[in-house]
C-alpha cells in the first residue's frame, strides 16, 4: 500500500518563546520537523505534505531543504487538528494510499512503530498509536473494547471515567486515504476547545461501520516538545540514544555524557572519542580513528587511523586521509590533508591541500583571505613548512620542499627547494649590556624626581 505523510507543524508553540516557529528549533542540529521527515521516511512516502500555518515560509523552506519534493500547504487559521489535514485535500488529490499523520513537534517516533502501524492496518480504516501515560496528563484517551478503539475523547471532553483511562493518544494515526476525507467532512467544532478534531475520526468512521485499532510503543518516543526545558530533554534523549547506538556498534566513548553528537554524525567501529568532543553536522569519522579530548569538529571526514586533538577544530571541508595527525589547537577549514601528513601544533590550515607525509611546523598559517577573496594554498608531498612559516595564498610548496622557520612564503617554491624570507640576523657585540645600563639609569633618575 503506497503512503502519504502528512506533518502537522503549523501551530504557533507559544511557549517556546521564541521568533523561531517552534518545528524549526533542533535537536542535535536538525529541525525538528526535519526529525520527523526522517522517522516517516521508512514508510518510503509517496507523499510528503507539510502543513504550515506560523513562519510558514521558514518552514517550507527547511522542508525543502531536506526534500525538495515535500510539498508545503498553509493552514492560516488554525482550528485544530482534524481542519489541519483538511488543507491537505487537494494535495492529496487522486492518492488512494494510507494517511500517516505525524507531528512536527514529536520528533522521537521510531521508524519501527510506524512499520507496527502499518501492520495493523489489515481490516481497520484507522491506527492509532497509544502510550501509557500518568492519569494526571491531559492527553486524548484511547477508549478499548478489546483491540477495538471505539473512540478518542480528547481530555477536556472526557467524563471522570474516561480520565481515569491511561491508555493516550500521541497524535500519530494511519487512515484509510480513501476515506479520509469523507470522515473529516464529518467533523464539527462544538467542543471544548472549538477545534475540528481529527481525533473525532475514530467515532465517525465507527459510525460509519469501519473499524479502528490502536498500537502501544513507549512513551520517550512520543514525547512532544512545547517549551524550552523540553527542548533540552529531547535533546538529552536524542543524545543518549545515540551515544548507546555507537557504542553498540563498536564505538569507544570514554565518557559517553561528555560526547555531544549531530543527528547524522557517522562513527566506525573501533574509533576511539575521547572525553567533551563536539560533533556538528556532516561528520564522518572511520574506523579506529581517535578523536581526542576537547576537539570540535563539523563537515569533515577523518579517515582510518587519523588521530585529532587534543583541542582541534575541524571545520567544514576538512579532509584527513589515512594515518594523518592534527594536534593540539590547529584549525583545519576546507583542506585535503594526504595520507600521513601531520599538522601538530597552533596552526591554520585553510583552502589547502597538504601532500602526503608533508609535515607543517607549529605556528603554521595559511593566509587565504585578503579581506575579499580567498586563496589556495598547495604544499607537495615530503614537504617540511618551518614553523611560524607564514604561507601567503595563492601559493605553491613542491613536493619535498622546506621553509625556513619564520618565513613569509609570498612566491611559489619549486620541488626540492629550501625557502627562507625572513630579516637576516645582525648580532651586536656589547649592546644588550650597554642598553640595560642605560635603562637602569634612566628609571633611577625618574624615582628621584618622584620624591
Ligand atoms: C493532540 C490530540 C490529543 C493527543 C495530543 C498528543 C487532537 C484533537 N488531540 O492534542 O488527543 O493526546 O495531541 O500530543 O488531535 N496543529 C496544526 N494546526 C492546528 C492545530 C494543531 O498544525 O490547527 C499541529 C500543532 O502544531 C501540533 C499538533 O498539530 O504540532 C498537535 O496540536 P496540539 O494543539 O498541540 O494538540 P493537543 O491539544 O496537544
Ligand atoms: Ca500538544
């Protein structure tokens, strides 16, 4: 059966306190509607349409970001849940799949619950998914008879026996496409809350004499997100889960807590991270790489026993092949950095590419921005940059060259050639004793006139 899914995100999430629609905030670097979009995607949807209402522009465009064919429909007002997936009708024109609806602001449901949903399909027109919560939670009640749901009563409808039902609604539900909306023409606001519910399509369609079931799944997975101190929560959450995922897979993490990971950070078995390591997007580290103490890395790859830190900063485009080192308080931005290659001490090295076994100097700089544009620096392979050496882009090193220590490199340097560009030395015999005499002096005389 072929899928759409449909992310409810248009709400305003007033206690976020923020000018951020609230799908937009992150969990480990992703838009939590981008979590969403992930967590539906093992369903391989048909189509994936997005309801917008609040900063619906910066939605559409994070949507698109992430599936340049999601498609983006506006809810201007919004009057519930049940009228948000009414926009999508013409979206949904002429699909005759099921309808998954997810929220934007629960971010957490497995691909394998959604899979369970899909199996439960069969003879019902509705699966729900259900969590145990504390009866004191105001959630839409799941009320059984049986595996039948007969019905969702949202909290503030629900007489005391039904509050006392723990069995809850996450929002996550599966229709029949081909009754959808029919059953939401059905639907009214005289509510509670005047809203058009599209919980109320488990009645309707019981009416109607179709059938709904409910799955359970735990409750971390429908855990929604409504203000800051959530955030974090989900934060901590995505990141334990990961953390315990690598390690499962044949990661070391000396001090799980203390490792902070992006939602596509990739790690292979055997690499070693050593404790508060920052991983940001687009990171892929191989195995039995270490990444040591104190290092932050984004948009690089580390290649198979490359070492890092440390206090290293890899940034977007670092490209460290095999066997490389990056030490202590070096910044690689936008370098190839070839097989066995070491830049281990306080330097920069950025819009470059280092060949193989070369080894730059601490204090090295590679001086790519001259206020507008940016350079690029080449060194060769073998080469030996002296440190301090200054590499002023465009330049070029040749394979199995030197700086002098303190160089300015302002022109190229052929293969096998030793460049020095510094002042020459001029040692004057008696002068550093003289000039200290006269010093000393001078403060003696200022003290005496002080008194
Ligand atoms: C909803 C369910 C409730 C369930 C709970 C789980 C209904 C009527 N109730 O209640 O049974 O236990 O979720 O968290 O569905 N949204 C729109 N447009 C709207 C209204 C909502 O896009 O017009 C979006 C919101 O942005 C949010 C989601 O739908 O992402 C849920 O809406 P919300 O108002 O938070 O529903 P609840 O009242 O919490
Ligand atoms: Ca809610």
């Amino acid at each position: 059966m072929s899928i759409a899914l449909v992310i409810l995100a248009a709400g305003k999430g007033s206690r976020m306190k923020s000018d951020l629609p609230k799908v937009l905030h992150q969990i480990a670097g992703a838009p939590m509607l981008v979590h969403a979009m992930k967590a539906g995607a093992i369903l391989s949807p048909e189509k994936q349409v997005i309801v917008a209402g609040h900063g619906a522009e910066a939605v559409e465009a994070a949507a698109k970001a992430y599936d340049p064919d999601a498609t983006v429909v506006l809810q201007e007002e919004q009057k519930g849940t049940g009228h948000a997936v009414i926009v999508t009708r013409e979206a949904l024109t002429g699909f005759e799949g099921d309808v998954v609806v997810l929220y934007g602001d629960t971010p957490f449901v497995q691909p394998e619950t959604l899979e369970r949903m899909v199996a439960a399909r069969k003879d019902n027109a509705i699966v729900v998914l259900g969590f145990q919560a504390d009866p004191s939670e105001k959630y839409g009640r799941l009320v059984m008879q049986g595996d039948t749901l007969e019905a969702i009563t949202e909290f503030a409808d629900a007489s005391d026996e039904v509050r006392a039902i723990t069995f809850c609604n996450s929002g996550v539900m599966l229709i029949d496409g081909k009754v959808i909306f029919d059953l939401l023409d059905a639907t009214n606001n005289q509510n509670a809350s005047g809203e058009y519910y599209l919980t109320d399509l488990v009645e309707i369609a019981r009416n109607k004499g179709l059938s709904s079931t409910a799955i359970s799944c735990d409750a971390s997975e429908t855990m929604g997100v409504n203000s800051r101190v959530h955030l974090a929560e989900a934060e901590a959450a995505f990141q334990a889960r990961a953390r315990q995922t690598l390690m499962e897979d044949g990661v070391t993490l000396i001090d799980p807590t203390t490792v902070h990971l992006s939602h596509d950070t990739v790690i292979g078995r055997d690499a070693i991270i050593e404790q508060n390591v920052v991983f940001g997007p687009e990171v892929t580290i191989e195995s039995g790489a270490r990444i040591r103490a104190f290092s932050h890395i984004e948009g690089a790859h580390v290649s198979r026993g490359a070492t890092v830190g440390p206090y290293a900063r890899l940034r977007p485009g670092a490209e460290l092949a095999e066997d490389t080192h990056i030490g202590n308080f070096v910044e690689i931005k936008n370098a190839i950095i070839d097989e066995g290659a070491k830049v281990n001490h306080l330097s920069y090295i950025g819009d470059a590419a280092v060949g193989t076994k070369s080894n730059i100097g601490a204090g090295t700089i590679t001086c790519n921005y001259d206020g507008v544009f940016k350079h690029k620096t080449t060194i060769g392979k073998n080469a030996f940059i002296g440190s301090n050496t200054m590499l002023v882009a465009p330049v070029t090193v040749g394979d199995d060259a030197m700086t002098g220590s303190g160089s300015v490199i302002t022109k190229d340097i052929e293969d096998g050639a030793l460049a020095i560009a510094r002042a020459q030395q001029v040692n004057k015999a008696g002068m550093a004793r003289k000039l200290f005499d006269m010093l000393k002096l001078k403060k003696k005389n200022i003290s005496k006139g002080e008194k």
